[in-house]
C-alpha cells in the first residue's frame, strides 16, 4: 500500500500530478473538499453536521473530517493506497491523520509539496479563469485561498519534513518532468 499527502498553494498542479499518480499507482483520490460536498449534498449525517458547522460559517472540526476520511478508505479495500488532497492544514489535524492511517494498519509513506511561487500560482491561475471560468479561482476567494496556504497550511510541512516523510519537488516546467521527479521518489516506496 501506499500513502500519499499532495501539498502546494493552489494552482501549484496538484490536480495535474494527483491524476498522474492515482493512474500510476492506483491510488484512491481523497479530497476533504469533495467529501464535504458529497455528504451535505447527499444529506447525510455527517453531511447534516457539516452544513450546521458551514451555514454557521464556522470550520468543520477535525472530528467530523476524520471520521469522512475513515469512512472512504474503508469503503474502498481494493485500493493500492490513497492520495490525500486538502488534508491535513494544520499538525493536529496530521497527528490525526497519522493516527488514522496507524489505526487502520498502515501509515502516509510519502508527502510531497510542490513549490511555485506566489506569483507563478497568480499567473497560472489567472490563465485557468480565463480557459476554464472556474468559480473557486474568483479574485476575492483565490486571495483567501492562497492567503491560507502560505500562512497556514504551509506550516504542516516541517511536521512532515522532521519525520523524514516530506521531499519537495519543483512545481515549475514541463508537466511530464514534474511527473518524473514525483515517480522517482514514489517508486522507493512500491519497490
């Protein structure tokens, strides 16, 4: 099995390298993002919890997240492993994570952030509203977005990096070279 966490400021790719990765690998995708939307549309019970947290413009507490990510890996046994995407933001939400995965026998084996600058990302996804018009890349919830990685998320990574887990690699080049570099530190772990 094998255990990923994506991190990178948005528009740094991780979508790009995820799709590459769950296809290599076959990994099962998980978004925090997706389930959220998934359970509140479904009207879950979990998904009514979310909404009252949402509509009350609060966050979502750790507790509920982890109990969505526990609930997906479960359901899909015939993973290879799992790509987390969204998750974790902050380290008490990855010493939950970790105690997850331990719960379930297994570990996150690798976390790999892809580095772009903040005005490689502006550009990047100025040219993405103008080819794809999606609605997250608005001006006001982009600087909210991008604003929260690097001075909050960001700071989940020398959690990582002082366990040995985190390598970084150049979100900047050719999307195949990036692929390439991602490979190479992934390929340790399914050998």
């Amino acid at each position: 099995m094998l255990n990923i966490v994506i991190f990178g400021p948005p528009g740094a790719g991780k979508g790009t390298q995820s799709e590459k990765m769950i296809e290599k690998y076959n990994l099962c995708h998980i978004s925090t993002g997706d389930l959220f939307r998934w359970h509140t549309k479904n009207d879950t019970e979990l998904g009514k919890r979310v909404k009252e947290i949402m509509d009350n413009g609060e966050l979502v507490s750790d507790d509920i997240t982890i109990a969505m990510l526990r609930e997906e890996v479960e359901k899909n046994p015939q993973a290879s492993g799992f790509l987390f995407d969204g998750f974790p933001r902050t380290v008490a939400q990855a010493e939950a994570l970790d105690a997850l995965m331990k719960s379930l026998d297994t570990e996150i084996h690798s976390v790999i952030e892809l580095k772009v600058t903040e005005e490689e990302v502006r550009k990047r996804i100025a040219k993405r509203k103008e080819l794809e018009g999606r609605v997250d890349d608005a001006d006001d919830k982009l600087d909210r977005r991008i604003k929260e990685y690097f001075d909050k998320t960001v700071h989940v990574l020398p959690f990582y990096d002082g366990q040995g887990r985190l390598s970084t690699v150049n979100g900047l080049g050719e999307i195949h070279a990036i692929f390439a570099s991602i490979e190479s530190l992934l390929d340790e772990h399914v050998a």
